[in-house]
C-alpha cells in the first residue's frame, strides 16, 4: 500500500468512499491536506486535516481498520515536526474510528459539536 497526496482526479473516488457530492471532494482537495491510501493504483482510503494556531486538526479519515491506522500516522508525523498537538472529532457511533485513534495513542478529551444530528467525541494527541 502507497500514501501520495490526493489530486482533483482523486475526487470522485473520494466521494465513492465518503457519500459526499464529488464538487464537495474537489474542494476538500484544495482547501485542506489531504493524503490518500493506494493499492495497484486503487484508492482504499484517505485522511484529511489542515493546521492552525498550534494544534493539526483531522476533518475526514476514511478507510478500513488497517487503512485508518496508516492514514492517522501522516498528520501526527506533520504534528509532530511542527511541535503541534493533533486534533481529532468522531461521531459516537463510529466505534473503528475511536479504536483507530486510541491505539494511535489519542486521547478522550470531552464531548464535541453535533455533526448532523450525530454527537461527536473530541480526541487530543499532544507532542511528546
């Protein structure tokens, strides 16, 4: 499995995986990090996250467990060259995702805001 970054031709995979409208992953392209997981040329996940003030926030982490496990490394490595704390929402019935981010060593820092209608948890990975 190879992690590139993600191009405009990657968008309408990107929606195939998220359910989003492609314009919608196009943006995401442009406006945020985004790294991709590939397989023989095959998009089988991505991971997107921008920085600000001190603090790498993940917006979107797609993909199987062992997918979601390789992604979460790219934004703790950008986090953690930069000195920066990494920042991530779940909605609480994404179970895969809590468990991803807590074996990355993320920790539950309270309750998040409501993403469509779905309760999220706030999880926080400090520098070390």
């Amino acid at each position: 499995m190879d992690i590139r970054d993600a191009v405009e031709a990657d968008a309408e995979r990107l929606a195939e995986l998220t359910g989003s409208p492609k314009d919608v992953m196009r943006n995401l392209v442009h406006d945020r990090t985004v790294r991709v997981a590939t397989d023989e040329e095959t998009i089988e996940g991505f991971v997107s996250y921008d920085a600000r003030e001190e603090t790498v926030h993940v917006t979107q982490l797609e993909g199987t467990d062992d997918v979601r496990d390789r992604l979460l490394g790219e934004p703790i490595r950008f986090a953690d060259s930069e000195g920066m704390a990494v920042e991530l929402l779940v909605p609480e019935a994404e179970s895969a995702t809590r468990d991803t981010a807590e074996n990355a060593g993320f920790e539950r820092t309270g309750s998040g805001p409501t993403f469509e209608g779905q309760p999220t948890v706030r999880y926080r990975l400090d520098p070390s």
